[in-house]
C-alpha cells in the first residue's frame, strides 16, 4: 500500500476533542462584542453558534463508490517464505493496484479522531476532498477477492463511524443549553458591570447600543408598578415580566368562562362593547393601568397597559373575517409598537363560523407574516405564542401571543 494511505481514526482521542470544543464555544461568546451580545436577539444568536459548533460525522455515501483503472505495480512479498531471500532484500513481482474512491458528506477531521471503542488493526485510506481513497494490490488479479476487502474495508470505517456518533450526538444535543447557558453568564456579568457603574456616581460616557430594556414585575392589585431603582446614565426601559403577562392573558381567558356561563349577555355585542368586558376585569386587577382606544407609536390600539407613561402590554381585538383581515391585524398591531414594547396580543372574535377552522387557519396563516420568526408552544387548545421580529429591528423580538374565543352566535 503506498506510503500516503495511512490509518484513520489514530491521531486524537475523542475526549479531549470534545472538552476542546466546549472550550471554544464559551471562547467564542466571551468574544462577542458587548452590544451585540446585549442587543442581538438571544434565540438567534443561540441558534448560529448552534449551527456554527454542531459536529458532523461524516456519513460514507457507499451507493456512489467507484473505482480508478487497475495500475500495473511493483508489489514487495519479502514478507511470504517463498520469496524469503534471507538475507533482507526486497522481493519485487508484478501486481496491480485497484483504487476505490468512496465520496462521503461530513466533517473529515473525524478520521483523525479515535472513538473511545476502537479496534487494534484500524483501516487505511487517503483523506481526500469529500472522497476517500482506498487501495488493494493483488498479484493474482482477483476481482472478487478486491470486492471483499473493500467490503470489509467500508464496513470498519462505518463501524468507527458509529462510535463516534455515539458521544458526538449527545454533544451536540447539549449545544443548544450550552449556548444559552454561556451567553446567559455573559449577560448577566455585562448588566451587573453596568450596574455596578452607576453605583459609582461618576458621569460616564454611554456606549452605544448599551442594553435598554429590563424585566420590571407588575405589583398585582395595587395601583403601582414598581422599578427597580437605577440611577445615572444607565437606565433601561421597563419591560413587562413573563409571569405578568402570563397573569394578564390568565385575566382574560377568565372573561371568556363568563362568555359561555351567559351567552345571552354577549350574543349582540360589537368589538368595542366586548373589548370593554375586558378591560373591566383588567383595571380591577391593575388599578387605572388598562385604557381601551390609546394612541400608541403609530395608532391607537384596542387594549393598552401603561407604566409611568411607558407601553408594557398591547392587545389588539377582532372578530374573525378570514386569514388576509388577520394577517392584516397582526400588521396594525405591530405598526403600534416602539422599538421598547416586547409583549402583546391579539384577540380573535369568533361568530358565525366554524370556530375549529379558524384555529387551523389561524395556524396555518401566522407563519406567512413576513415579521415571523417562530412558534414557541400552544399554551391552550384555542392559544397560540408566537415570536416576531420588531420590523424596524429584527434583533428586537416580541412574544405575540393569539387568543380565539368563541363568541356566542346572534339568534
């Protein structure tokens, strides 16, 4: 076999390649410049270092094997008795060589790497370009003798193939926690520093694209939201907290139980008389916050909670005219928020229609807005919770959450 061909799987173990790329991964955030770090969308960001230090074995494509022209060779066979000279020196015969190219998708550094399973007599081949080139010699032109050793020569590097799939799989199902974990740190580390500076009392200049939002949690039943207290220049925007709007949509799910106990109390009431029977229950519980019909960045909107003159929750209510008056809704509310606002909803009336299409349609259309990123989950069977790109700032994300309530039907 010619000198370059040389055994695979034989110059690094596995382990230490993996901790290695754990390494890099947190080197590679502690590296993101700080604004982008801050301002960039966590979920994206996540997902290209995901993408960007996800491991691929590679895959041998043994359905496209072929094979070069035999080539007439000069073949040493000191190592047989028979042609045992005795005293060292080489015996030649003529031979041919038989190469076969075997074309594979994936990373091929892995053909460097040991797996923790390994045999003593590891195969041999040369690492080409998406290719691998394996060599027989034979002296009695055997052809099917050639078939069975590149049978088994495939079979062995499938084999080491398999085991590094073993531990590389669970490597890269971890990267997703892993990433979110680091730039977690990262973040936390970053907004402390920024914190702790303006615990100083020094002016300082600002940063460009210095963090402007933080979580604030809504007080329920009292009639203030409290901020944290920051003072100096660094002074983030309030934000509404997850567990809040989680509460707000809680409130209102409430209001539709009502619906169903008296339908007859809802059957002839318009949008506006209906949004109203939620904002009742949403000002008892957030004291003179919720205000229906609220000037908003570019419009007015149908359901608005304000903090210290800052917007934290938006929700924009229609009865259901087909998936392009939808479409058309979600646009209307996004028009409604700044660049700060980060949650909000939309409230779908049904009347007079089949109430399980429109949850398929409703659905199937969200996906089609030109600002979606993703779906999160499906908190309920007539709720959906959505991800979309702020349209003046992709980077910025808002949580849309979509609610479908069944209106009782005019008689």
């Amino acid at each position: 076999m010619p000198a370059d061909y040389k055994h695979l799987f034989s110059e690094m173990d596995i382990t230490p390649f993996l901790e290695n790329e754990r390494a890099k991964l947190k080197s590679r955030v502690e590296g993101i410049p700080e604004n982008k770090l801050l301002n960039a969308s966590e979920h994206d960001l996540m997902q290209s270092l995901v993408e960007e230090f996800r491991l691929e074995v590679p895959v041998l494509k043994d359905e496209d094997r072929y094979m070069e022209p035999p080539r007439e060779v000069r073949v040493d066979m000191s190592h047989n008795p028979l042609y045992d000279w005795g005293d060292g020196r080489p015996a030649y015969v003529r031979g041919n060589e038989v190469v076969i190219i075997v074309p594979f998708e994936g990373s091929a550094e892995f053909f460097k790497i040991r797996p923790n399973r390994f045999s003593l007599s590891p195969p041999r081949a040369r690492v080409g370009e998406g290719v691998l080139r394996l060599s027989f010699t034979r002296t009695d032109n055997d052809g099917a003798a050639v078939k069975r050793d590149s049978d088994n020569e495939i079979k062995s590097i499938n084999d080491y193939l398999d085991w590094l799939r073993e531990v590389v799989t669970p490597h890269n199902n971890q990267l997703e926690s892993r990433a979110q974990t680091f730039i977690k740190h990262r973040k936390d580390r970053l907004l402390a520093a920024a914190n702790m500076a303006t615990a100083v009392g020094l002016p300082m200049k600002r940063r460009e694209g210095a963090p402007d939002t933080y979580a604030v949690p809504v007080k329920r039943r009292v009639p203030k939201i409290e901020e944290i207290k920051v003072e100096g220049v660094f002074k983030p925007e309030p934000a509404l907290a997850m567990s809040d709007y989680e509460e707000i949509l809680r409130i209102m799910q409430n209001m539709a139980y009502v619906m169903e106990l008296s339908p007859h109390v809802f059957e002839t009431l318009g949008e506006e008389d209906l949004r109203t029977h939620f904002l009742v229950p949403l000002n008892g519980h957030y004291e003179g916050h919720a205000t229906g019909e609220t000037f908003n960045f570019q419009g007015k909107t149908d359901i608005l909670i304000r903090v210290n003159g800052r917007n934290v929750f938006i929700a924009e209510c229609k009865f259901w005219s087909g998936e392009k008056a939808y479409l058309e809704t979600i646009d209307q509310l996004l028009s409604y928020l700044s660049w700060r606002d980060t949650k909000a909803a939309v409230v779908v009336f049904n009347r007079n229609a089949d109430f399980s299409a429109v949850l398929g349609k409703i659905s199937a259309a969200t996906p089609k807005h030109a600002h979606f990123k993703r779906e999160v989950d499906k908190p309920g069977e007539t709720m959906f919770r959505y991800i979309f790109g702020q349209p003046s700032d992709p980077n910025r994300e808002i949580t849309l959450t979509v609610r479908a309530f069944d209106v009782p039907k005019t008689q």
